[in-house]
C-alpha cells in the first residue's frame, strides 16, 4: 500500500475573480462562492526522534499509585480511593496526584504539600512489579530504534523514581535523555522539557513526536510545535477529545506508525 502524504495545513484556492484575496498565497486572487476551497496537502519532513511519556504510556503504575495513596489515607482513618477514583488524577505529576486525593478526601492543599516529601519517599521504596511494563513497549522501543529514531523520556514523575523504575525495567540504555517533572522548573504542558530533548535528539520540532496519553502530553506537543500522538490505551477517559495528530490503540500500532513516519 502507497503512503499517504502527510499534511501540513497548508492550502491552495481556485478563484474566478468575483471577492476579496482570502489567501497570501497568491495576492491578487479571489475565492470564488461556488467553489470550496482544494486542499493540497505538502509532505510533512519524516520523523527523526520520538518522545515517550512514562505512565499510561509505556507503564500501568495506576495499581501501585492506588495502593500507596490509599495506605496513606488509612493511616488518617479515611476511606479509600478506588482505581476508577485514581485513574482521573494521574497525569500531571506526583504532587498533584497527592493534592487530588487528598482533596478527595476532605483534606486541604497545605497538608499535601507538607507530606510531599515523604510521599515521594515512599513511592521511592516501591517494589517495581514485573508485570509494570504494558504489553508491546519494549518492542515500540525497539521500534524506534530500529527506525532509526532518536528516542526520550519526558514524564511528569519525578525523575528519582522515574531512573529507579527503568532500572528495575532494564530500560535505562533505552533512552538517549530523561526528563523527569522536577528536572526543570517547569513540566509538562509547558514545552521546555519537549523542546530541551528535542535539541538534545537533533531533531526539529516538527520531526518529533510525542506519544503520550494525556492532557498534559498533548499539550506539551503543541506549545513546543512537536506532532502529538495520544496514547488511546493509557489513562484518558476520552482520548480522541485530547486534540492530539492521531489516536493509536495499541504499542503494537505504535510501533508500526513509528516505523512508516521514519521511512
């Protein structure tokens, strides 16, 4: 099967010389009433470098994120979250986490920010379960590599317990850079940390994805002008209402896409 162009936005209109130039294109042209608009899509550059993020993308941490949150809210006699409570707040960092569910429980802003540290402490000394890894991510990674992609991690975990799990994964080699959501002063969706790996990868904004599975990610994809891919298996109730390029249902998919955009 041919390969479909990819299209950059850019557009080209008929015109009979009846209205107004609507188009820099061609400054002396006018859009005819009766004849919509052609759209011509450009090839888009292929890609060179692929961004990951870490939780609902490559790891299913929504389990151990569940059961350390609800030993904490044990300890205070309060009750439980489930994973459907948990799923909703996992996405933009372990300090929001911890506000979100202690928010969900009666408890103010103050006392999370104080327990932060201890929290993530906590989450530090977590045993990383065999089975974290989603089915297919190593083979997207290997995927990317095969490609010839240059590949990142850009999470809004912090980066201690981000390098703690690849460790345990034995993924640590299978990024060229990290970007952990206390690494710079800013996280995902401001584009610093997307921007930053993308130099860091030799590669151009617009020759970059980021497969991601979250508001934050898409986001991120946007403001730094990289192509956001919406991870449609991760933690997003609605992930085609994310506004991402395209929404891939699987790693297995992923993989193949990541290797038709390289080609």
């Amino acid at each position: 099967m041919g390969r479909l162009p990819r299209a950059t936005g850019l557009a080209i209109t008929k015109c009979d010389g009846s209205q107004r130039p609507q188009s820099s294109l061609c400054p002396d042209a006018v859009v005819s009433p009766a004849m919509p608009p052609t759209v011509i899509p450009l090839p888009r550059p292929r890609l060179r470098a692929v961004l990951f993020d870490l939780d609902g993308t490559l790891i299913d941490s929504l389990p151990d994120l569940t059961a350390l949150l609800n030993s904490v809210l044990v300890e205070r006699r309060l009750e439980p979250l489930s994973l459907a409570d948990v799923r909703p707040m996992v996405g933009d960092g372990v300090a929001r986490l911890l506000e979100r569910a202690y928010a969900a429980r009666g408890l103010d802003l103050a006392t999370a920010r104080a327990e932060f540290g201890e929290f993530v402490d906590r989450y530090e000394r977590l045993p990383v379960r065999r089975d974290l890894a989603y089915d297919g991510a190593e083979a997207a990674l290997d995927a990317a590599r095969a490609a010839g992609l240059g590949c990142a991690l850009l999470t809004n975990k912090p980066e201690g317990p981000t390098r703690i799990i690849l460790d345990a994964l034995g993924w640590t080699g299978r990024f060229d850079a990290i970007v952990g959501g206390d690494t710079l002063p800013t996280r995902k969706p401001d584009p610093q940390g997307a921007l930053r790996l993308a130099q860091r990868l030799g590669s151009r904004p617009i020759e970059t994805a980021l497969v991601g599975d979250g508001a934050a990610d898409v986001g991120a994809a946007r403001n730094a002008g990289l192509r956001a891919i919406v991870a449609g298996w991760g933690y997003a109730r609605d992930p085609h209402a994310l506004g991402g390029e395209c929404v891939l249902r699987d790693l297995d998919q992923t993989a193949a896409w990541l290797a038709q955009e390289a080609a």
